[in-house]
C-alpha cells in the first residue's frame, strides 16, 4: 500500500489528505502555527495516522509522496517580510527598476484607484537604491556579446553588497535571456566570494523580453529562496526523522509539483500555490462528475478565492501581481480577496460597514475562539446568527464563546452603527454575500463567460455557509459542495490529486511567418530542459505529456495573447495554423472584428509545459445509499437561524451529515453541520447529498439578503 499526503498550509488552519489508493479518503485539519508552520503540517499528519489506526512513523514510511502547498512565500512578499537582496544589472540600466516601466502606478490597481492620478504612486519599492549595482558587459538583441564581462567589476559589486550584509543577489543582464553566459559567471564570481550566498539569474527564473518585468520577477525570487529553502530543509529533515521515504514536492503557482530540493532555485514559482490547489482538485471531481466548466471558489479563514475550469482545463496565465510589480510566471489565474471567514468587519471614516481585507488568521484569531482577539469577523457574525453551532468547529473539539463574538460585534459596529447585535451580525454577513459576489462577476462575467453555463464548487472552512447566497449574485443555477471525506479540506485534496508539472519558456521576438526550423530547434530545447527537469524529481511517471504554446500580439500591441502549438515537426502549414488560432482566440477574448491582422502579427514567447503524471489519482469513494429522499433520521436539532435579514431568526432543522446519504433532499432554510464546515440552504432552494457525499444546492429561486443594509 502507498499513500499520497496532499497538505495544505494556510494563513488559518493547515488541511490535510490521504488517499490509500484503494478507495480510502481521510482528512485532518490543525491551526497553522506561524511562524514555524512545519509544526502545524506535524500535527495534521498525526490527525492523518489516528484516522487510520497507525502511528505518524509507519505511515510515513509507507507514503509514495507528500504535495505541500505552502503559503510563506507569497505571505512574505505581500506583507514585505523579506530579506535585503541586491541586484546586479548591465551599467546604465539600475533605474530601470526603480522607473518600473511606468507599470508601478497602474499594476494592480482597481479602476477607481486608477482614476485618482494624483493619489497614484509607486507604493512598494523591493530594494534600496544602494543594493543596485551596475557591471560593465552588454549583449545585443541577438545574444551577440559587444561588450565582454568585465570581472573586476562585478568583483567591486559583489563585494560592496556583501559588505553590506547581502546574502541573497538577483542578477538580471540586459538580454540575458538570448545569451545567459554573463549571468552565468556573474554567479560562479558571487560563489567564489561568499560560497553560501543565494543566487538568482533572470536568464533561469524569467527567460522573457521585458527588462523590468524579468529583473522584478528575479529580485522577488531572490527575496523569497533563501527562506523558503531553510523552511523546506527544516520540514524535510523533520519528515525524515518521522519516517517519511518517498520525496516531498512543493505544489506551484502553475497547477502541479516540483521537488522540494529544487523549489527554492525557483522560489518564485511557489507563490500562490496553495491558491491552485483547490482549482486543481476542482479538475479532479469534475472528471467524475462530468462537469467541464466549473467556477471554483474557496473562503478559508483569510481569503476569498476564485478559479475557472473551462472544457476541463484550468485558466491559466503567463503573468501576475505582487504589490505593483508583475511576475513573469506561468500559473493557473486565480482571483483573491481578503474576504474569509477571519475577515475583520470594521467602521471606514464614512460610516461605512466593511469586511476585510485584514484578517484574525489563527493568531489572535477572531473573538469567539477565545485566543486573544478582539475584533469581530465574519465567524462572529455566523456564531451570532445561529449558523455556527455554539458547541464548537472540529466536531466540538474548537470551542466556540457567544458573549465573546457579541461583545465583538456590539463594540465595534452594532453601537457605531446604532444597530442591535443581531442586526449588525446580518449586515456584516450580506456585506460579505456581496463582496464575494463582486469577485465572482469579475472573474466570470468580465473575462467574458456566462455563469449560467457553469457549475460553482464552492469549499474551504467558511465557503458553503455562504456558496448558495454568492452564487444566486452572479446567475449561477447549481452549486457542489464536495463534502465526503475531504469537507473544508478540498484544497489538500486537490495538492493530493496533483501531477508533477514544470515549464519552460524562451523570448525569442520574430515577426510571423515564423521559420519552421527556427521554431522546432527552440521547442526542442525547450522540451529537453523540461524532460530533464521531470528526470530529476526523483518519481517514476506513468507518462509525460508535452503541451506546446506560443505568446503572440499585433504589431506595436504591448500585451500577448498565448495559444497552443501542435506537437511534432512544425511545418509552413503548422504556423499558418497558429497565426489563424491567434485571430479566433484574439475574437473570443475581444470582440468578433477586434483584430487587425493588416497590422502584422509577432511570436514573442516560445513556451513548454511538461506534466508528469503520477500513478495515482485519488477519487472520492461512494456513499451509501439512502433508499428514501428524506432525512429525517440525520436530524439534530431545531435552533433560531438568521439567513435573511428580512424575515430574521426562523426555527431551522440543523442536520448532522455524518447520518446522510446519497439521495437525501434537504429543502432550505436548513443548515448541515460537517464536522469541518457548515453548509447552508437558504429559504427556497434544496440540496441533495450526491453518489460521492457532496451536497448539490439548486439555486433557481432568489432571495436577497441585501434587506440587513436597508
């Protein structure tokens, strides 16, 4: 027998999932512990081993392998938890990131901030002017060197960074990534003076055109390797000892793995990974399901995420944001809000009711945990509402204190407000209803879908107190909540259920046609660097598949849109295709007739995504049958429960869904107690428990909640 661990670290609670391979599913959940989250991951394993009768030491010696999904990296960054770094540059180019390419005073911005051009600024600069330093080489367009390495210089630099206390240098040369040769001695220089010293080169971490996108992207990896690889030592050595054998692989940003001894060279690529885990599993349940479009939606204890599955495949993009800098690499698109069951309600200067984006997290945590905190969060809120059970989450084990969530709520905003305690409970919950709402029709209806033509998975901690109510505000008619035996810990299924996947991309700026030969001699290189890469994880894959794509744009467009490339000998017919694949998709993103082909068309950046999959693919096993569509026998309780502000608290059944089988039909308002979640119906919709445990809630009727503001 081998297990697969998928183990998801968030800024709450630490998930975890086991599959046994032969149809057994258990989970656990723990408070993550900041900020040595490796003992949070510890006790989530030994939860794992009680479930199955065994200690933590057998179990691990008989684990093919643990997914981790780690949250330090983006945390870090975001919050500017990072470490000095210096940067390297060609002489005359250190301003290049500070300037920012104009793009640090609109990258991130929402369209109101976009508005106030006085109030625009270049908020978050990643280094001191004196950390950037210049050396003397410069490489053409076309890699030709003009002007050779000059070592005594880059000597001078480095030395002056070291003396400085650096220990962390990201080198990024004009065109590095045409000719990485200078980039490359640069580094063996760095090493011959300080050997322990972390190095990141632009040509290995973001090989794209685009001198301040490449070298912000490479200064962020440098910022983050250094702790992501002593938090990664430090929890594989303490799985070592605990008995673990099989490789432990760091879940990326882009949907699959790579080996945790190779993550920190690539740092970057791990931020936001464990916000891909749950689009991930979300791929997962719909190939049993036989959902294709999906919209995936995950509230954990700090955010609010979304991800779309579109004919079964996850969204992707080459591109995201950090604190107004772009970071060049591929990852699936996942949208996030502050907005989870932690979110802190708050008073603005207007008088306005908020949520978030500052969250409780696990420490102090909110009120009714009794660990310290004093604000009130949206927990509070659905404590106060009769939502959550007064005896506690976990099944009981976390307590729960009511006095401690009103005090909150009636300190902060019921007396501000002039609101009772009851009432200021039902705003905070419509106003979080509302703004994941918000989120939802930004990553759906803007990027131009129906929602009507979509399933909502809706899971995480908090995500199916509130799934039914968010998904009536975009128009979306079914939604899944995947219960069974992995509940509010969807995301580590979806690290569990996650292949080995790595990419590797090349600019290569040529106007289309493209050369045929041209084009195959870069994919293969391509291709070789990412069989290489998979030869070196340690695994052994059922089969490696390859999938081809190149970024292309208008003449004179600044941005790319990125389409596939078949795989095998390209031809002139071959690029004839992909300049005709380019103007469909161009027309799908922007508009039938937004192309202008006469402008002339250029390929950008050649790119391969190697998937190494694994020989395992956990499925959630069936449930038995009920034989009847009612549930009375899983009845607990009646208790007061407000899920509309207008018709207040109504005597609600609460369920326990450990007592339900497929086939019960649960018709709202009624509210399914898991042990690690909470599930509501609203008044005038119904659920019904599915083949696989999962809760299906038909929303085709609506009923506001936006009364708790009026």
């Amino acid at each position: 027998m081998a297990y697969v661990i998928g183990i998801d670290v968030g800024g709450t609670f630490t998930d975890g999932v086991l599959d046994d391979g032969a149809g057994v599913i258990v989970a656990a959940k723990a408070p993550s512990t900041p900020p040595d989250y490796s003992r949070g991951v510890l006790e989530v394993l030994a939860g794992l081993a009680e479930q199955l009768g065994q200690s933590v030491e057998a179990m691990l010696a008989e684990t093919h392998h643990i997914a981790h999904g780690t949250t330090s990296s983006l945390n870090a960054l975001v919050m500017g938890n990072v470490p000095d770094v210096g940067f390297i540059t060609t002489v005359g180019h250190r301003d290049s990131l500070f300037i920012m390419n104009v793009e640090g005073r609109y990258l991130g911005s929402a369209p109101d901030q976009l508005q106030n051009v006085l109030g625009q600024s270049k908020q978050h600069t990643l280094l001191p002017k004196r950390h950037a330093v210049e050396v003397i080489e410069r490489v053409d367009r076309d890699g030709t060197v003009l002007v050779p390495l000059d070592e005594e210089s880059v000597r001078a630099a480095v030395r002056a960074l070291l003396a400085d206390g650096i220990r962390s240098i990201a080198v990024s040369l004009l065109w590095s990534f045409r000719n990485p040769a200078h980039e490359q001695r640069v580094r063996e220089i760095v090493h011959e003076l300080d050997p322990g010293a972390f190095v990141a080169l632009s040509s290995e971490i973001s090989p794209r055109i685009r001198e301040f996108a490449r070298s912000a992207t490479t200064v962020m990896s440098a910022q983050i390797g250094p702790g992501l690889e002593e938090y990664l030592g430090n929890l594989e050595g303490r799985l070592r000892e605990s008995g673990l054998v099989g490789p432990l692989l760091v879940m990326q940003s882009n949907g699959g793995a790579i080996a945790a001894a190779e993550a920190p060279s690539h740092a970057i690529s791990t931020v936001g990974s464990v916000l891909t885990g749950g689009v991930v599993g979300a791929v997962s349940l719909g190939e049993q399901l036989g959902h294709r479009n999906i919209i995936s939606t995950d509230v954990g204890g700090t955010t609010f995420l979304v991800g779309l599955v579109v004919d079964g495949e996850p969204v992707r993009a080459s591109t995201t944001v950090i604190n107004h800098h772009p970071i060049n690499v591929p990852t699936l698109q996942v949208h996030a809000i502050g907005s989870g069951g932690g979110a802190i309600a708050w008073i603005d200067q207007g008088g306005n009711l908020q949520v978030g984006p500052r969250s409780a997290q696990s420490v102090p945590g909110p009120a009714c945990y009794g660990t310290g905190g004093t604000e009130p969060t949206n927990t509070d809120a659905n404590l106060v509402l009769g939502i959550l059970p007064e005896k506690g989450l976990l099944g009981g084990r976390k307590a729960l204190d009511l006095d401690a969530a009103r005090e909150a709520i009636r300190a902060r905003i019921a007396e501000p407000l002039g609101l009772s305690i009851e009432d200021a409970a039902a705003a905070i919950y419509a106003v979080q209803n509302a703004q994941t709402g918000d989120l939802l029709r930004k990553a759906v209806v803007e990027a131009g879908h129906d929602p009507r033509s979509f399933v909502l998975y809706a899971f995480g901690g908090a995500g199916p107190a509130y799934c039914a109510s968010y998904a009536r505000e975009v128009g979306v008619a079914e939604v899944v909540v995947p219960l069974g035996p992995v509940a509010s810990a969807f995301s580590a299924y979806g690290l569990a259920s996650s292949d080995v996947v790595l990419t590797a991309e090349l600019s290569d700026p040529t106007a289309m046609p493209l050369d045929p030969a041209r084009a195959q001699l870069t994919y293969d290189a391509l291709e070789a660097q990412v069989r290489d890469g998979l030869a070196r994880q340690g695994l052994s894959f059922e089969r490696i598949e390859i999938v081809r794509s190149l970024d292309l744009r208008y003449t004179m467009q600044l941005a790319e849109v990125a389409v596939e490339v078949p795989n095998g000998d390209l031809d002139d017919a071959a690029i004839a295709g992909i300049a005709q694949a380019f103007d469909r998709r161009y027309s799908e993103l922007y508009g039938e007739g937004t192309g202008f082909a006469a402008a002339g068309v250029q390929a950008i950046t050649f790119r391969v995504r190697a998937t190494g999959v694994l020989p395992f693919s956990p499925g959630l096993p069936k449930l038995s049958e009920a034989g009847t569509t009612d549930p009375t026998d899983a009845l607990l309780e009646h208790r007061k429960v407000c899920l509309d502000a207008r018709t207040g608290y109504v005597e609600t059944p609460i369920y326990d869904y450990r007592a339900l089988g497929a086939g019960h039909r649960i018709n709202g308002p009624a509210v399914i107690e898991v042990p690690t979640t909470t599930v509501v119906v609203p008044p005038g919709t119904s659920g019904v428990v599915d083949h696989l445990g999962n809760v299906v809630i038909s929303t085709a009727s609506k009923h506001g909640l936006e009364g708790a503001l009026t």
